[in-house]
C-alpha cells in the first residue's frame, strides 16, 4: 500500500513474494473494506503516496488496526531498500484495555507471571497510559526521554519489550531500533511504535529523510528479503 496511482511500483515486492509462495497485490485503503490480509507492507518512501497518513488511517480506525503493518522503503522503480521491523504500532490516546488485549495475543504478557521483566517506553515526557497498562501487566516500567538514553539503558537492562514514540528529540524510532539492532543484546526485543492521531506536513517530510539514511546503497534481492519477511512475520 502506499503507492496510489503507481501500482506498478509494487511488482517488485509481489514478484519475490510469490515466488515464495505468499500472494500478494498493490491496493489502497479504502479497499480494505472488501477483504482482510493477513499483513499489510507499506511504502514510506519520498516516492510513496504519503504512506504516513496511511499508517494513521489504518491504526485510527478499528476496523483495520489489528492487521499488521510492515513499513518498506522502496525506490522510485519499486525496489526494496529497507524493511523496518517494528512489532506492532499503537495509536495514541490509548483505548482503555486495547494494549493489554493486543499484548496477551501476542503472547508478550504470560512471562510476566514468572519472572521479573522490564519494560521501556521511550517518550519526550513519558506516556502514562502505556505505563499503567504494562505495569497492570506485571513488567516493571524504565523510561528514558531520548535516543541516546535509550541505547544506554536498553544495552545494559536487555528489556523485554520497547514501546517508542514515532519522533523523539534527537531521533526517530526507526533510527533507534536501527541502532538497537547493531547490539546482540538488544537486537531480539520486540518494538512497539506509538503515534500520535495527525502528523503535519512538515512532520512527514522529516520522518521520510530520517528514514532515509537507513537504507541500504544495494537493493534487496528476492532471497534476502524472503528470508527477511518469513523471518519478521512468523
């Protein structure tokens, strides 16, 4: 999704997914009406048909917020220059009991019982909504308020999961789950995007160029990213 009047900017994706035996077809939002995939990939790319605003309108409304989204950024061709590997997004404010519910499909709230685990929620000024439900849920909560804080906490704790607001001061949640990735530590901890129910344009414009930086100088083959997107979305 994402791609708006330049469906053909999606045969790439859909190629290596059905050599790998998962069909696959470029679409808009509103013809999610008519059927329920099982995941959607999303263009946020500069070339993308402002895939922010896609995101927000599949997580705002409830008939489309439990379908899995996996952000992609594609060249102007439709090749894959990255694939973001983000568990989960959260619409902020949250719906009272809507996490907890989410988290025990998951399977992220069982552990909780028997052992003490932690949880981080990477936020400007905290997000007490995120806090009290995690914390109903048996984690201890650590927050920390920028990037930087939380590369140093979350290498030395190992959290059990990560909940990071889109944008922080001094980066983006995609730049820190990049930088998480680099540390064996930190690399397997599932991490959870929270947003906020409108981005200006401004805001969009910023996310793109953040992202940006992250890609790769050589595209995705087929191979790579099959293994990639079994391996995300098992």
């Amino acid at each position: 999704m994402g791609l708006g009047d330049r469906p053909e900017r999606g045969a790439v994706v859909c190629g290596y997914l059905a050599k790998g035996g998962i069909r696959c077809r470029s679409a808009k939002a509103e013809e999610l009406g008519a059927c329920t995939p099982r995941a959607v990939l999303l263009d946020i790319s500069p070339w993308s048909d402002d895939g922010w605003s896609v995101l927000l309108s599949l997580k705002a409304n409830p008939a489309t917020r439990d379908i899995p989204v996996l952000p992609l950024y594609l060249s102007e061709a439709g090749e894959i220059g990255e694939v973001l590997r983000v568990a989960g997004f959260f619409m902020l404010p949250l719906e009272e009991g809507y996490l907890a519910k989410k988290l025990r499909q998951y399977g992220l709230a069982d552990e909780s019982e028997d052992y003490d685990l932690q949880t981080m929620i990477v936020t400007r000024r905290g997000e007490e909504g995120v806090q009290k439900t995690v914390e109903g849920l048996g984690f201890e909560v650590v927050n920390a308020y920028t990037g930087k804080e939380a590369v140093a906490i979350g290498t030395l704790i190992h959290p059990f999961m990560i909940f990071c607001s889109l944008q922080l001061a001094d980066m983006a949640a995609f730049d820190l789950m990049h930088r998480l990735l680099l540390y064996p530590q930190t690399r397997n901890i599932p991490f959870f995007v929270l947003l906020k129910d409108s981005m200006k344009p401004g805001e969009r414009t910023a996310m793109t160029r953040n992202v940006e930086h992250l890609v790769r100088k050589e595209y995705l083959t087929g191979e790579e990213f099959l293994s990639y997107f079994k391996r995300v979305g098992s």
